[in-house]
C-alpha cells in the first residue's frame, strides 16, 4: 500500500447503442475467479487521512433555514492515470489495469474524471470494497467530447478500477485520469438519507397519477460530485427528444453571488444523472437493484430572479431506458379550480419520493427571502415568482432542490426553490415556469427560446416517451409487421426497408414487409422517420431476412483438430447468423461420436472412439427455416508427427511417435513422407519406415512454401514448410 500526498439537424437514433452507464448491485458469486483474483491483488493508493474540521465547517451550515444542500463529500484533487498508477496483467490477447483507491475512514467514494478515452474493445468497471455492487460496463460508446465521466456514490472506504484493453492495439489506446476522489462523510445523497418520517415512495399507489413523469426525474450530483439536488428531463414543442434538463440555480451557485461563472458552468460538465432511482416497493422501502445513469451536461440558460437553470445532457436518453420527457405550462394562473398539485423528488438524494397538495397554489404576494447560510447569506424572490405550496402528504428536504411541481395534467408549473424541511403542514416554493418563460430578452436567461424555438405560442405541452420499433427479428416470405411505439405528437412519419425486404402494407405507426426469399440469409432493417416542425428522427430495427447463415464453432475444426485416443471435447456454436445457437442439430461421422444430447443445443460433447478421421456436423433453424451445415473435422492420430526447424534452410528433420497398438488395423505399422510444392508437384518422396527421426535435405529447394504429407496407412496429415536460404 502507498499513500500518496494530494491538493484539495437529422438525429439518427439506432438504439443499439446506447450512452447511459448501469449501477448494479451483483453477487459476489457472479465475479469470475480470474477477475476475483485481479481485484484481490490489485495495488492500493491511499488517500490523505481525513481531517475532521471539514465535518466540522459543513456542520455549522447546517440549517433548515438554508436551502443549499450540503456537501457530503470532500473532493481530493488527484492526477491519477493508467500511466502512473495501478498494475497492468496480460492475459492472451487482453490487457488488464487495475487498481484500488482507499479512503479511510469513508462512509462512500465517488470519482470525476477529467480524462476519459476507451479503445475500441475496451470495457471498464468500478466494483464497491465488498463486490456488492459495479458501477458500469462502461464502453467506447461512452467517449465524450468533454473526456470528462462522472461515477456514481459508491458505498463503501475503497473502490476497485477494472480497465481491459485488446494487447493488439498499437495507435488509439485508452487513457484514464482521475481528476478528483470524493471522500463521503455525510449520510446524505444516498438511499435511506431521507430524514423525515412522512415521505411516501415514487412507487406508492399515491403517485399512480404521475407513472409516466416519475421516469423524467433524476437525482444529480453536483458541486465536482461533493452535494446533490434533483430536477427533470422536459419536453419542448419540437416534440424532438432533446435532452433538456430543469433544475434551480441555486444547485450550481455554490459561491453564492447569483451569477453563473465560468467555474459553475464547468461543474455542470461533471453532473452526474440518477434515473430510476425508486424503491421497487412502497412499504419498507429499499434501493433499486439497477438504475440508469447518465454523466455530463452543457448550461444553456438560468435566471437567479426565478431560480431556473436549465442544461442539456451530453447524451440523448434511448428507448431501453424506459425515460421520459414531462410537459409543461405556463399560464400565468392556475386554471383549476378545486384542484391541486403534486412532486416528485429525491430528498437526502434517497429513493424518488411523492408529494401532493390538495389545494390551488398560490403566487407569493410578498418578497420572499431564502438562505443559502444563516442568517448572513441570502437572495430575495421578488412578489409573483413563486408558486406557494403546502403539501397535504410527503415533504421535501435539501437534495429536493429543482425538482418539479406538476399541475393536475401532470404538466410542470415551477422547479422547486426551497421552504421549511419539515412535515405538512409546511409551505414550500417553486419558480414559476410562467415568469422563467420570457423574464428577459437574453436566450441564456429565459425558457421560452428552448422549450419553444420556433416561436409557435404553445402555453402547454404533455409527456412523451421515447419512439421505439417492435417487430421480428427474423422476416421471411410470410408478413411481418411493424409498429412505431410513443410517436411524439404533431410530426409526420415515414417508413423505409432494406432492398432484401418488400413493402406489403402500412404507413403510419404499424407497417408490413416480408422476404424476397428466404434464401437471403443476410441482414436487414425496417427504418421509420419523424419529421416535426424542427427536426427529423430515424429510428431503425435490424433484422435478419430469410434461413441461418452457416455457423460457425468453437473450435472451428478447419484444419482438422487433433485429439487423442479416447478423450472427449466440447464444441460450441459461435454467434450463428439469424438464428438462435439454442436450435442446434448436432451429429457425428468417423471417429468420433457424441456423449450429450444432439437436439436444440448451443453446445456438443464428443468422443474419439477410433482413429482416423472424425467429422461434426451441425446446423440451426429459424422461422424461414434451416441453415446449411457447418462441418468441423477431426484426427485421431496413430502417429504424432512433428518437424523442425520451420522455417528451414539446408535441413528439415521430421521426428515420428508411435501412439499406440491399432487393434482395427486402420494405420499402418509404417510411414512415408512427400513434400509438395506450390504448384502440387511431388518434389521429395521417402520409402516406408518406421524410424522416429527422418533428416531431409533441402538444399536443393528453391525458396518458398511446401507441404509435407504424412502417411500412415489410412492416416494422413499435412503441415506447411517454408524454405529461406
């Protein structure tokens, strides 16, 4: 161990590739030994040890007067990289990094990263101290133009990092820097951080009315991943699955002067977006097994006269998330009468909780003073800013900060500012979408030019999810139809297939092909553009036209595998073109027979049962029917042959072992040698022997390849020779 000594247009959707990063909790009976073994020895670096006057200061801000959330981390800054740290292990063609950073003492860990560039065939994770829990795979498809990546809270005094790399690569490899290692020493920000008793979880029947929005609300982790706040995905009129983000200023104003500068609109960079995070249950509640993160994003306006700020993520959320996009209005009045209003939120950055207020909100008819330290440090919210709740169930809490106030359509009205950390009844204030929308005439300081950029007026828009395609994965002659799921409203859709698909029917969310013929066997894909008033979006759905290609095994037996007398082998589909490896039909000629069952199998045992030559063969099936068999060749060898050196220049000497009495009569007792040139000419040829070394001349070659043929009896083999003189 060493301690180390630190300063303090067309937007083409293909949703095969996806950009967001998956918290996990594992088993740790799910890590392979080898891996397991690469974690256990790798090298530790040591954070400083952790100064308790910093608790000590953070404490002193804390206040249910303050509506700043407080830090629960302290960020060492670091220049840790795979260049000067961690162990690199080769296995075969892999190299592996790895190395374990440890902070005493340490209630979490979580990482910003100020480089980040993954190779192509590279795979990285982190793992918690006791393997519980992985932050990833994290893959090149996670590359950002920023080379900045931000790591979830990850419980525990010690992370591990995993880096696996192809050994092949010589230009374009991966290069990782830890830019900061945020040390938590407060319960907050994490699941059970909530500390009043009156929360209701996102998944109790009370929050049924917002199913849709509950997966538009994020935790985010700010201040170079030190403190929390929440906030929401939101809609605009394009309807075009931009990837804004609503949330209060207050969350990025951690010098406290009202003014984004450039050192906050650096630190949104390194957000880090919790998605999904909801207890699976209402009562008691409990950390999701998965959920969905997201890291980095761009500022693209905020006003400190209604406390909105507003970004767009580096990445566009994909279908597989299950994401959505909430709506919003902005009349000036509440047009409901009777009615009221509801949250969603991640106090204490716990599990999504739920908050409703029975009656109307009310705009603040006084100045409003908010603090971000009492009593010396605060921003005055003019009269009308503010709509005013007072919720009759749930509470907030700091790390509540920016998230959404919805009206009884489930659209937003405000982003949530701050109030009284207590349970109802207790007023609370949210910014006005209404008085964000068009307060000044700058676009980096107002809504409007965002959320409506073609100036159409709209005072609403609803929830949207993500368009996606179901379908087929496999299209033959008969129809196969295909349907466009969550199309946005107010655009115009357009089908497309590949040239080995023909059109039957359809044209707006369902749409029918089939094959030319089933003896495509090759790829395909049904495409679907949206079209609105700003952008266009292709969605695409690979597929497979017609019977299985060949496939192909592992091992692939061309040339012939070699395999001893009586021993048995496995035999493996490998990635069967169009079809599922699972619809093998397995068989076996020659010298070898199956052991296991034959039918609907990815996978054969064999056995060499005599000598000679053996085959396998095997095809699969799917709808359009069967693939062509693949066949995989054998020898079970009377003689061990073997030749050297190779190349060879005046020599070549050929050693022959005997295995072992042939009661079948199959090899013979003897063995000749030919050697062919390219042009299959016999240019040396011996008598039968039985000799164990055979010294060839080959003086008399010219340069080049040759084959030597082995034979024995019905046994014969062939290895390439190369002549260099």
């Amino acid at each position: 161990m060493r301690k180390l000594l630190f300063s303090i247009v067309i937007v083409f959707l293909f949703y095969s590739v996806t950009a967001q990063i998956i918290v996990e909790q594992i088993e740790p009976s799910s890590i392979g030994s080898t891996l397991q073994i690469y974690l256990e020895n790798a090298p530790v670096i040591e954070m400083p040890e952790f100064d308790s006057k910093w608790i000590e200061e953070e404490e002193k801000k804390v206040d249910v007067r303050n509506i700043i959330p407080p830090r629960f981390g302290w960020a060492y800054k670091t220049d840790i990289s795979i260049t000067n740290e961690g162990k690199w292990t080769q296995k075969g063609n892999v190299s592996i990094w790895t190395l374990t950073i440890e902070s005493k003492g340490a209630l979490s860990i979580n990482l910003i990263f100020d480089e980040f560039f993954l190779s192509v065939g590279s795979e990285f994770n982190i793992y918690n101290d006791t393997k519980t829990l992985r932050f990833g795979p994290v893959s090149p498809k996670h590359n950002k133009l920023s080379r900045k990546l931000a790591t979830d809270i990850i419980k525990g005094s010690s992370v591990t990092l995993v880096l696996t790399e192809p050994s092949t690569l010589e230009n374009m490899k991966s290069f990782i820097s830890v830019k900061y290692v945020v040390h938590g020493f407060a319960t907050f920000c994490s699941f059970g951080d909530a500390t009043l008793n009156c929360h209701i979880n996102a998944s109790c029947s009370q929050a049924n009315e917002l199913a849709d929005e509950k997966y538009a609300v994020a935790r985010i982790l700010v201040n170079n991943g030190q403190s929390c706040c929440s906030g929401s995905l939101i809609n605009n009129t394009c309807n075009d699955l931009t990837p804004y983000f609503l949330t209060a200023f207050h969350c990025v104003d951690f010098d406290e002067d009202r003014i984004l500068d450039s050192g906050e609109e650096d630190d949104i960079e390194t957000w880090l977006f919790s998605y999904r995070y909801i207890s699976p249950n209402c009562t008691p509640s409990s950390e999701p097994s998965s959920w969905v993160t997201y890291s980095g994003a761009d500022f693209k306006a905020y006003n400190n006269e209604t406390d909105f700020l507003l970004v767009k993520m580096e990445d566009q959320p994909t279908s597989s998330t299950g994401l959505t996009y909430t709506g919003w209005s902005r009349y000036d009045n509440f047009p409901f009468q009777n009615e009221g209003t509801t949250g969603l939120h991640h106090p204490g950055g716990d599990v999504m909780k739920f908050s409703s207020d029975n009656s109307e909100p009310v705009e603040n008819e006084n100045d409003v003073r908010f603090y971000y330290n009492y009593p010396n440090s605060y921003f005055t919210m003019n009269e009308g800013t503010l709509w005013e709740v007072e919720f009759d169930n749930g509470a907030y809490e700091w790390g509540s900060s920016g998230s959404p106030l919805f009206d009884p359509n489930n659209r937003i009205i405000g982003q949530l500012v701050g109030g009284s950390v207590q349970c109802p009844p207790e007023p609370g204030f949210y910014g006005r979408i209404s008085e964000s929308w068009a307060r000044s005439q700058n676009n980096d300081e107002q809504l409007a030019h965002w959320l409506d950029p073609n100036d159409t007026g709209a005072m609403t828009t609803n929830t949207i999810g993500i368009p996606y395609i179901t379908g087929p994965s496999v299209v033959c002659t008969s129809n196969s139809t295909f349907t466009l799921h969550n199309c946005p409203p107010g655009t115009s859709i357009g089908w497309k297939e590949s040239r080995n698909l023909d059109y039957v029917s359809g044209g707006n969310n369902n749409y029918t092909v089939k094959a030319y013929s089933n003896d495509s066997r090759t790829r395909g894909w049904v495409r679907v553009t949206i079209t609105s008033s700003c952008d266009t979006i292709a969605l695409q759905k690979n597929v497979w036209v017609g019977r299985p290609g060949t496939p192909v095994t592992t091992p692939d037996g061309d040339p012939p595998m070699e395999v001893v007398y009586g021993s048995s082998f496995l035999v493996n589909i490998f990635n069967p073109p169009g079809a599922d490896p699972t619809t093998g039909e397995w068989a076996a000629m020659g010298s070898i027979v199956p052991t296991t069952g034959t039918s609907g199998k990815s996978w054969c045992h064999f056995k060499a049962t005599s000598f000679g030559y053996g085959q396998w063969h095997v095809y699969t099936s799917n709808d359009c029917g069967n693939s062509d068999t693949y066949i995989g060749s054998v020898i079970v060898p009377w003689w061990k042959f073997g030749m050297s050196p190779n190349p060879a220049d005046d020599y070549v000497e050929i050693t022959a072992e005997k295995k072992e009495y042939d009661t079948k009569g199959v090899v013979s007792d003897n063995y000749e040698v030919k050697i062919f040139n390219n042009l299959k000419s016999v240019v040396y040829e011996s008598a039968k022997t039985n000799q164990t070394s055979l010294w060839i001349s080959t003086k008399q070659f010219i340069t080049g390849t040759y084959y030597i043929h082995f034979t024995a009896g019905k046994q014969t083999e062939v290895k390439q020779l190369i002549i260099i003189h």
